[in-house]
C-alpha cells in the first residue's frame, strides 16, 4: 500500500510547472506564487462530496476533471485567469486504479488551462473532494455580482439544460441522443476564455452551476435590480428543444443546474463589444425579481436551484 508521501508523488506531483507564476509547488509546507503588479489575486474553493455531488459509481476520471472544472468556472465567472490550484483529498481508502483515473482527469484539464497543481492535503475518512482555486485580474476588473444595472442586457455563454438534460438521462429518461447530455453533464468546460474577454464588457457575471432562475437571482439580489428573461430567446440545444416537447417541462432548463456556461450583464452601449457566440436572454429591470415572458405572458420565476440545508 502507498504511504501519502508516495501517493502524492505517484499521481500528483509535476516534473515541470505549466504556469509562469508558479515559483515553488509542491513538496514544502507552502507553494509560492508570484503576482504580477497591477493585478488582483481571486480565489475560490470548492467541495464534492459523494453521494451529495457526484454518486458512487461516478467514472474517476471525470470525477476529477469536473471537480476542477467547477473550480475553474468560478474564476471564469470573476473574469480572472486561472493560475494555480490546491487539492485537499481525503480518501476511504488507497485505491490505486481510482487515484491514477481521478488525476489523470484532473491534470489533463489542468494542463488545457495551463494551471499548476501546487500543494494539497491528503487525509483519510468519507470521499471528499476540495479544490481551492487562485487566478489574477486587473486591478478593479473582476466581474462582481452586485454591479448590474437597470436596462443592462442579460447575456448568457453557449447552451442553457444540457447539463440537466444528462442528469435526467443519469436517472433513467430515456433520450436518443443521450451521449451528448452525458457529456455535459459528466464533464463541463469552464469559460475561462469567454470570462476573460468580458473584462470591460459585463457588468455582472455569475457562472450557472445552480441554474439560471437561482444564480442570475443572485445578480439579481446582490444588485438590488429585478429582470425579464425571453422564453423565445433561451439557447436550447435540440436534445433539450426535443425533452421540452416530449415532456412538457419547460422548466428543467431553467431551474437543473451544472451547465457552468456564464450569464452576465451588460451596459446597452456595449451590447456591439459582446462575443458572438453568447446569446440576449433579457433585460435587467427597476421591478425587483426575476420574470419570463413566454408566448405573451409574463410569469414570475422562483423556483430554486439546489440548496444545501433547506
Ligand atoms: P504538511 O504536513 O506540511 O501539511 P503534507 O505532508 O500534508 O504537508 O504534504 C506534503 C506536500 O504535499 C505539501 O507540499 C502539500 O501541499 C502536498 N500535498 C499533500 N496532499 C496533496 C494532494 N492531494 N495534492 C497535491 N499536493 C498535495
Ligand atoms: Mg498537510
């Protein structure tokens, strides 16, 4: 059996850090970093837990690209670039087929955002997953939650219940194009690139790992500002155009959560400057909450998005 110290240097540690700011990794009580003058240091952590965020059967090697992926996606959402990360592991047991999949999983998408792994812990009890996240911004360019105005666009990135579509799919909906709602599902792509070209451009940002009715609710709520969303503009991929008719539930794009795309506000006279691959879904409002028009009527929207502890 592998002691911690070797787990370590079998699976995590890199020969060559990928990251410029990366001045010491890992092996000594702290990692170092450089921070370049005139930026911003953001940071963000979080948790997967088994059974509450990913089930037991869940393939490894996903495990540990969405684990970092959600990370990632946080400091998309804040406009920062990814730099470096932290892994806080703690295992039931050492399984070595289980740690050489996880960080395989976990490195590759590393590597793909030039992101180094620069320290960790590693501890045993109940599967836990922690991730702690650091990137750099331009002084005063981070995209905050509490800055949308009245008559700012709404904006999201890609497609909206692809995600929630392959979690259906996970609990036995039967769909014939079910690869792909896995996929995005199993292993979403955080929107590093996007976040970063919305420097200057958005207003607000938020990443939607919660759905969009509970995460733009927090732009929402934080700006002290209400909205509109246009059911007619919402980007459906066609698995989940064909899930809505099949089922009639328009709702489960809005409220299923993990898609990771970015929804963000921004000011009318910078609409022209917004990527062409993110779509108008509505328009912030005086009228506090968060409302969709569909087919000429307009409905308030407050189902909630996952919540732990209610
Ligand atoms: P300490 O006792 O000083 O906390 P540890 O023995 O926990 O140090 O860890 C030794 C080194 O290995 C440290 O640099 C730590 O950051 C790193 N490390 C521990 N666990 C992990 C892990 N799961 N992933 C990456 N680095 C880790
Ligand atoms: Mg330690």
């Amino acid at each position: 059996m592998l002691s911690e110290f070797s787990l370590i240097d079998t699976f995590f540690r890199q020969d060559t850090h990928s990251n410029a700011h990366t001045q010491l990794g890992i092996g000594d009580d702290c990692a170092l970093l450089s921070i370049p003058s005139g930026y911003e240091l953001a940071v963000t952590t979080d948790t997967m837990v088994e059974n509450i965020h990913f089930f037991t059967d869940a393939d490894p090697a996903q495990l540990g690209h969405k684990l970092l992926a959600v990370n990632l996606s946080d400091l998309a959402a804040m406009g920062a670039k990814p730099i470096a990360v932290t892994l806080a592991l703690t295992l039931p047991r050492v399984d070595e087929n289980w740690l050489r999949q996880f960080s395989s999983g976990f490195l590759t998408l590393a590597k793909q955002f030039s992101v180094d792994l620069i320290g960790g812990d590693t501890t045993q009890g109940a599967l836990t997953l922690t991730v702690q996240a650091m990137g750099i911004v331009p002084n005063g360019h981070a995209l905050k939650r509490a800055t949308a105005h009245i008559g700012d666009a709404i904006f999201m990135t890609g497609k909206l219940g692809d995600a929630g579509l392959g979690l259906k799919i996970k609990q036995g909906y039967m769909h014939k194009d079910a690869q792909e709602a896995l996929n995005r599902f199993h292993a979403p792509l955080p929107q590093v690139d996007a976040g970063l070209a919305l420097q200057g451009i958005a207003s607000a940002c938020i990443d939607i790992s919660d759905g969009l009715v509970s995460d733009l609710g927090h732009i929402l709520k934080q700006s002290g500002v209400g909205a509109c969303i246009e059911w007619e503009k919402l980007p459906f991929s066609s698995c989940v155009k064909s899930y809505i008719e099949q089922t009639g539930d328009a709702l489960m794009p809005l409220i299923s959560g993990d898609d990771y795309e970015l929804c963000f506000t921004v000011p009318e006279k910078l609409v022209h400057c917004v990527p062409d691959n993110c779509t108008q879904i509505g328009t912030i409002e005086a009228q506090l909450g968060l409302r969709l028009l569909k087919a000429g009527h307009i409905d308030t929207l407050t189902a909630k998005g996952y919540e732990h502890f209610s």
